[in-house]
C-alpha cells in the first residue's frame, strides 16, 4: 500500500526582491506499517524542514515490498523508515536497500529507543532519530540529508 501527497505548489524560491534565496525542493519516501507514526511524521517535519529545503513529494509505504518497489522505480531525496515497523523493520528494509540500490537515497531510520543507535549504524541508515519522535531532530536529519 503507497500514499503519495504533493505538499507544494511547484515553485522552487522563497523570499522576493534582489535578496532571494533558493530552496530545494525534495521527495521523501515514509514507511511505517502505522499510520499513525506515517502521519505524525509527515506532520512533525512538516512542508518545510529548513528554510533552504521544501518537500515537494511525500510517498508512503506501508509495506516493505512497496518501498523497495518504489526505490526501484522511482527517485527520492530522502527515504524516512520507521524501524519499530511490523512485521518487518525499516532498519532491515534499510541495510537490504544500502546493499541492492545503487547510489541508495540518504535514510533516517526512527528507533525504539535513544540506546538503539548501534542499530541504526547495523543497518548503514545515514541517519538515526529515537522515537518517540521529536519533530524538529526529525525536520534537522531530513534537511541535512537532503543537501547532500
């Protein structure tokens, strides 16, 4: 099962006058088999996570096979992967995709637990956020990885 949501009007510039500045616009793949956890993400990172990148795409995933799917066939910024999912974790989903894509997307993997670090380092995520998810750490992983 896959959602996706246009979250942006299309236009790339924020500011206006001889000061503008450019944004980057970015898509953002999200799994979690909960929609609940998939909402309070989209929500908590919001259509903005920085003031230079603006997330134009959403794409959710509620199944592991959806996401690789997706990452096959699609191209993403960002992938987003909650890693308490069930019955199969995104840090698995993460390590299987580190391995198989080329040139894999940048991955934040949302952890049990702050001391679930390790784990995210397990599974090759650039990224680990401990949930209960504090949005602006989320916003902060997501920005940063998107100007890589």
């Amino acid at each position: 099962m896959t959602a996706t949501h246009d979250t942006h009007d299309g236009s790339s510039t924020l500011g206006a006058g001889a000061g503008e500045s450019s944004a980057r616009g970015i898509s953002v793949l999200l799994y979690s088999s909960d929609r609940a956890v998939r909402d309070a993400v989209r929500v908590g990172v919001g259509d903005s996570p920085a003031d230079d990148v603006i997330i134009e795409r959403w794409h959710e995933c509620a199944t592991p096979d959806a996401v690789l799917m997706a990452v096959r066939d699609d191209s993403f910024d960002v992938l987003v992967l909650d890693g308490e999912a069930q019955p199969y974790g995104g840090m698995g989903i993460s390590r299987q995709l580190k391995n198989e894509i080329f040139q894999c997307p940048p991955i934040v993997v949302l952890t049990g637990r702050a001391v679930d670090g390790w784990l995210a380092t397990w599974s090759l995520a650039d990224a680990a956020v401990p949930r209960p998810v504090d949005p602006r750490r989320l916003a902060t992983a997501v920005a940063d990885l998107a100007r890589r």
